[in-house]
C-alpha cells in the first residue's frame, strides 16, 4: 500500500504517541516511518526514565499536566501495563540565591492551576529526606504526583497498540524528501520506496529541520547533545523507590536525578548543558568535564547517590529559541504538521500524541496549542535571544 490517509514521520516518544492516538480513530490507513530500528538511542526518546510532574515553570504547561497523566492512564488501561510510576518530587533552589525566582514560578504556576504542593524548607527536606545535606538555606516544592514516564515502555506499548489498531509501521526506512503534493496532501520519498497521503505528521526531533528545509521551510532549531549519568550506589536502600524522590536542583546549572529505576543504580544529569551539534556531527562519547561537574555537585548534596559509574549516555536535544513545544500545521502546507518537543516533552508525549491526532484529523484540538504555533517571536524574529532554560 502506497497511500495513507495520514502518515507519521519518525516513531520516537512523540510520533509513536501520535501513532496510537490516529490508529484508535481511523485503523489501518495510519503509516510510521521510522530511518533507525525501532526503539534506537540515536535521539531523544530512549532510557528508562522521564520526569513526569504536575509541578511546572509555566502556566500554559502546568494546565496541560493533568491531561498528561491522562492520556498515559488511557494507554495502561488499555495495555494492562503501566508506563508511569508516581515517586514524588521536589525542586529545590538556595534561598539567598537569583535561582530562587525560578522555583516561586514553578509555585505561581502551580498555583495558577490548582495544583496541590507542600513548600519545605531545609529542615523539613532533611526531615522528609535525608539523603539531601543542602549547604545553606533552600526553598523547596514537594509535590507527591511527580513521577518517573518510561520511554522504554511506553514507546513499545504505543507502537504495539497502533499495530493491533490495523497501523503499519516501517522502520530502518530513511526518509529521502518531503513535498507536498499538488492535490493538497503530501508526498514521501524513502529508500524504500515513495509514499503519498492526505495529511503528515513530522515527529523527526533532531532531523526535523531538514525535513521541513525540503518544503522550503526554515525553522530555527538547536540540536545539543546532552547526558545522563547511572551511578552504581551501594547505598540501595537510602534511593529505593518510595525512598526517595526526582529532584530539580536550580543552581548556576539545573540539576536532576532519579531514585534507582531500570538499572541498579541511581541516575542523574544537567539539563540543557550540551554542545551544540548537528545529526552528523553528534558523538556517543560523554563529556568528562560535565561528568565531573556532576559529580562534584552530587558529592556535597546528596552524598550517597553516588557511587562508581555504572555507565554514562548521550541523547539529543531539539530546541526552539524559547524551548517551547512546536505543534502546529505548517503556515504554508497546512496538511503537514510538526511537532517539536523542546527537551521536556516525553512526560507529555502520548498527550501530544493525541493533539496532533486530532489537529490532522479534526483540525483543530480540544486542548490550547496556541503558545506552540509556528507565528510566535521565538520563530519569526531573526534577533530573538534564546532562552534555553526551563
């Protein structure tokens, strides 16, 4: 079969999503395309764990958590397999510092859409966990629905969903070209051949850019390579789940972690502090100077997380200027979509998922998109100054 009422370009976090959510309205005229294996680490959607939480820097996202939680609710009711895991959360900023101001949003925001969270401050952190030794005073939000999203899990359980939906999917199939096509869809070229239908959904993350470059379309992304670190602590029990919480430490760097989740070992990293490369010249060698950065910050906050390196990881992030979700229809091809997920959407992904199914289905969605169209500054103004910082 050649032509399919819709079509979804890359079969990460947010296309695999968008795959299942097409799948359970239209059936078989739904085709993935995916260039690596499925479930590959050449991305973003890869590992065992997400952070996903209710707790937010930004209204027009803290209001969208809850449809979240949803929306994964509906994929383990009908898999009978859960992709979330709720551990509670807490972020964390010294009170004398700038940084402050970063966690009273994440309040506000909260507060905005009636979101319930305990604010603690240092005593109380030690009391509730001490695995934390924080040096000075701190503020921080404990919020008890924040938890783990498993992108092992969860992207299998889509795909398999779509599949017994009547979907197709094709990996290892490298997309060549896009072009729209003169009856008002789109036309694919791959090596495996061409592929025509009514509407397209590019959910390509680092490779997005280029894709869309062959529309003629210009869209000012970043791709930086980023890194997670698993720490083999013998101290299993301090970080077991129900033991210990995700944390968001605000400091100079944003600094997160993970109780032992998927590997025997804990997890941390720094969110958004990668080089910036491209597809091509992206290595799958860790930055020792981040890694020791890491290191040093754990070492004296949270003493016992570390332990011998069980492993270091890379993975790709795909930015706009103001790192806010893409999700939109071309402004010139309104049959193809796109849809960027800014390095914080995989606890958003199968929700995106079933936006972008109803903005090519419906076109339009029962949720707000409007802070992630394509005609925002971040996209249209040459001098716009990145924001990189969530």
């Amino acid at each position: 079969m050649k032509h399919f009422d819709y079509i979804v370009l890359g079969c990460g976090g947010i296309g695999s999503a968008a795959l299942y959510w097409l799948s359970k309205r239209v059936g078989t005229d739904v085709l993935g395309i995916e260039q690596f294996p499925l479930f590959h680490h050449n991305g973003g959607s890869q590992d065992y764990s997400r952070i996903i939480r209710l707790a937010y820097h930004q209204e027009k996202y803290a209001r969208l958590t809850p449809f979240a939680y949803q929306a994964w609710d509906t994929v383990a009711e009908e898999s009978g397999l859960a992709p979330v895991t709720k551990t509670g959360g807490v972020q964390i900023a010294y009170r004398d510092r700038p940084y402050r101001q970063i966690v009273e949003d994440y309040a506000e925001a909260m507060d905005r859409a009636a979101i319930p969270y305990e604010r603690w401050d240092a005593d109380d952190l030690r009391d509730r966990f001490p695995q934390f030794q924080p040096q000075a005073e701190v503020v921080a939000l404990y919020q008890e629905q924040t938890g783990i999203a498993d992108p092992s899990r969860g992207n299998a359980i889509h795909i398999s969903l779509a599949r017994g939906n009547g979907a197709t999917v094709l990996p290892e199939c490298p997309v060549i070209s896009i072009q729209p096509d003169p009856s008002g869809g789109a036309l694919i070229k791959t090596e495996q051949g061409a592929f025509s239908c009514r509407r397209l959904i590019v959910t390509a993350g680092a490779w997005t850019r280029t894709l869309l470059e062959s529309v003629g379309m210009q869209v000012p992304l970043m791709v930086t390579q980023e890194q997670v670190t698993y720490y083999a602590t013998s101290h299993l029990k301090e970080f077991s789940m129900g033991r210990f919480p995700i944390f968001q430490w605000k400091d100079d760097f944003s600094y997160y972690g993970f109780p032992i989740y998927g590997e025997v070992a804990t997890k941390a990293a720094i969110d958004a502090s990668g080089e910036t490369v491209t597809t091509k010249t992206r290595t799958f060698t860790p930055n020792a100077a981040r890694e020791q950065q890491l290191d040093d910050f754990l070492k004296v906050q949270i003493p016992n997380f570390v332990g011998p390196k069980l492993y270091t990881k890379t993975c790709l992030y795909t930015m706009p200027p103001d790192r806010d979700f893409i999700l939109d229809a071309l402004p010139d091809h309104p049959n193809i979509f796109a849809a960027v997920g800014a390095g914080h959407a995989y606890k958003f992904a199968s929700l995106l998922g079933k936006i972008l199914s109803e903005l090519a289905i419906d076109g339009v969605s029962q949720y707000d998109t409007t802070p992630f169209t394509f005609k925002r500054p971040a996209l249209l103004e040459k001098d716009f100054v990145p924001s990189l910082r969530v």
